[in-house]
C-alpha cells in the first residue's frame, strides 16, 4: 500500500510540476529545466515548498514580490504630516505635549504623565502597509525614551501582537541617548500592520518622543 501511495503520489506531483513550468514559463519564458524534486511520502505536504524553491533557485531574480518586500523603506508619514493627527493616540499625554506632536524633527513633543505605569503611542496606517523600521528622537527638554517595545496589529480587528527577537521573546529596542539625535531600529524582520504601537520601558527624566515610521504601501 505505501509503495502504492509513493507512486501514485510521485505521479500526481510530475503532473504539477509539469502544470508549473508550462504556467511559469508561458510568462517569463525558459529559464530552468530538469525534474521536479522527489516526493517525500512520510510529508507530501512539504512537496510544493521545495518545487517553489527549485523555481527561486533556476530563476534568480524572476520571483513575484511578496506582500513583506521592501527594498527601499521610506518614511510612512509622521514627519511630513502624512498620517494625520487624529490617527496617533496615546496612553497618556501633557496638556502641551499630545501624542499629535509625536513627529519627527518636530519642535514640540509628546509626553506621557508621570502617572502613566503602562505608557504607549500608536499609530493608525488605516490600511495593510509593510513596516521595516523606527526612527526615534528625543525632546529639547533634556527627557527622552533609552529602551521600548514595538507591537502592531495585522488589522484593526486583530489582537495585537508584538515584535519578537530570535529567541522569540518580546524584543526590546535600545532607543536614544540624548535629546536630539535620531536612532533608526531596523525590524529582523518586516511586518504587514495597520496600526503600530511604541512601548517606553526605559528613559531619561520623562518618556518624551518623536519619531518616525519607515516602510512601503502596499499597491
């Protein structure tokens, strides 16, 4: 029965592979040849993952881009006034400081009460965008954020999640070091979110910020 199911199996996957060069190449032409990888019986499942890396790999340079690719990051709009006032909130915030002054390069700058134990800024992208990086800034005050987390929602109904590092812990991302001085983090790895959250767990005097978030639209 097993050697039965291998070859029925080993079959139905030459008939794919041969269904994916004609759909491949009918596009971008020849660019690769040979047979399709052997079929594992104990996980067929895993079968098409290594067609699709076979493609990668006879293609270099022909793959369709996937919804996390972003070559070249851009400021997504905080410093420019893109995203708009009424889209960045915040747990908390001085009468002369609301999250609304959280922009890069701005003059003025968000701040959280004293009172706040559980601080946090947000940011509505309103639709799916691709986020890569933070820009974080300080404030002329002399105050400013040294350590904090970064968490995001896939879209507006889903439960947040956040950033992780390799260990799969929450990932802390070292801030600034002085009032002025713009530090870029770089995410490990790129996310699709609608909303993204910075979370101060460390700063100077007070947790004061600006910043700026990079990444692309999706088209």
């Amino acid at each position: 029965m097993e050697r039965a199911l291998s070859r029925q199996s080993l079959c139905s996957c030459n008939r794919t592979w041969t269904l994916l060069l004609v759909g491949v190449e009918s596009k971008q032409r020849v660019c690769y040849s040979g047979p399709p990888p052997e079929p594992n019986p104990d996980n067929p499942d895993d079968w098409m993952k290594q067609v699709m890396q076979e493609i990668r790999k006879r293609c270099p340079g022909r793959r369709q881009p996937t919804p996390t690719d972003c070559s070249s990051p851009q400021p997504l709009g905080m410093e420019d006034g893109r995203i708009p006032n009424n889209s960045i909130k915040a747990s908390s915030q001085w009468s002369c400081c609301p999250a609304s002054n959280a922009r890069l390069n701005n003059k003025l700058r968000w701040n959280t009460l004293s009172s706040d134990a559980n601080p946090w800024i947000e940011v509505d992208l309103v639709e799916s965008t691709v986020v890569t990086g933070i820009v974080t800034q300080g404030s002329s005050v002399g105050s400013f954020v040294t350590q904090y987390n970064v968490a995001y929602q896939k879209q507006h109904s889903s439960d947040r999640e956040h950033v992780k590092d390799g260990t799969g812990k929450i990932k802390v991302f070292i801030g600034n070091i002085d009032a002025n001085t713009p530090v870029t983090n770089l995410l490990d790895e790129s996310v699709v979110a609608t909303v993204v959250r910075i979370e101060p767990i460390g700063g100077n005097r007070a947790f004061t910020l600006r910043f700026e978030l990079l990444g692309c639209h999706l088209d």
